[in-house]
C-alpha cells in the first residue's frame, strides 16, 4: 500500500493544479463569453442607432428639398391666408365678384375657431362662411364658382342651396346660398 499512498500523494499535487488550471480556464473562457456578448450587444445597439440615424438623415434631405420646392410659393401661401383679425381683404373680393355679375350678394362670417396652434402662439383658424347669391342664373353661378375657386384664398364652399320659386325652376333665376369655410391665422 505504500505504492499506493505515495503514489496518490504524487500524482494528487498534479491532479488538483490540473483541476485549478481547468477551473480557472473555464472561468476566463465564462468571462471572456460574458464579455464578447456584452460587446456584440453594444455593436447591435451602434447599428441600431446608426441606422436611425441614416433614416433620419434621409427624411430631413426629404424635408429639405420639399422646402426647397415651397420656398418660391411661401408668400404666395402667406397671403392665401388672412390675418383672422383682418378678413376684409376676403371680404372685398367676393363683395367684388358679386358685383362683376351684378348680382346682389350678402356674405355673412361666423366667428373664428382655432383648428391648430404651436407653442410660439401661431395659429390656424377655420372661419365660416355663407354667401347669399340674388337671382342668379345657372349660366352665372358657374362662371361664379369658378372665380371664387380662382381667388388666392384658402377657402372652400362644403355646400350649395338652390331656391326658386319661378316656372323654369333653379335654371332660370334663383336664390342660392353658399356655405364654407376660410382658413386664417394669427
């Protein structure tokens, strides 16, 4: 038994250093396997944000050259809408187109309601409308309509009424009343 005593107490000091360098083998490839998952989630994360960021880059190039094709027509946007404070400019224009066709036309205005505001306090309204149009023919309300839909104005008229109490009914003359709305801003 000797043999085997010494033998085992020979062979245990390379058995257990064996042991300890398999340990800690296993515990540096552990490590490092945290670490290069760690690192490859970071390079995820990079690409993820570097992708974001190229869509980004690419809508505001979008952006930009959509400005770009705006920039000429800004003023021409501007003046589309009236200060809600000041429609008289609106108002003389179909005031003048009733008069072109000699007709006698009433434009009645409902109050302002606010549609959009930003921070800075600028903000879009939505004014309503009504036109009352005196015995007009068929022949002029469309020459009517299709000057009013001419005028630089950011308005629409969402209905038409047709009354008329002579023989030939709407065609031949009648009472037509227009309802709308007009967009202003502050």
């Amino acid at each position: 038994m000797t043999i085997n005593g010494n033998l085992l107490k020979k062979l245990s000091l390379p058995i257990v250093a064996c042991l300890f360098v398999a340990a800690a083998a296993a515990a540096g490839i552990n490590f490092a396997g945290g670490k290069i998952t760690s690192i490859a989630k970071q390079i995820e994360k990079q690409r993820m944000l570097a992708a974001t960021l190229r869509q980004r880059e690419q809508a505001i190039t979008a952006i930009t050259a959509d400005f770009g094709k705006v920039g000429p027509y800004e003023e021409k946007f501007d003046r589309a809408q009236p200060a809600v404070d000041n429609l008289l400019p609106f108002i003389s224009a179909v005031d003048g187109l009733g008069k072109k066709y000699g007709l006698a036309a009433s434009l009645t205005l409902s109050p302002p309601a606010v549609l959009t505001a930003d921070q800075n306090g600028k903000a879009t309204f939505n004014v309503g409308f009504s036109i009352a149009l005196n015995r007009i023919t068929a022949e002029q309300l469309s020459d009517y309509l299709r000057e009013f839909d001419a005028l630089p104005y950011f308005a629409g008229i969402d209905s038409l009424s047709a009354f008329s109490s002579d023989a030939g009914g709407w065609q031949d003359a009648a009472d037509i009343k227009l309802s709308g709305k007009l967009y202003a801003k502050n």
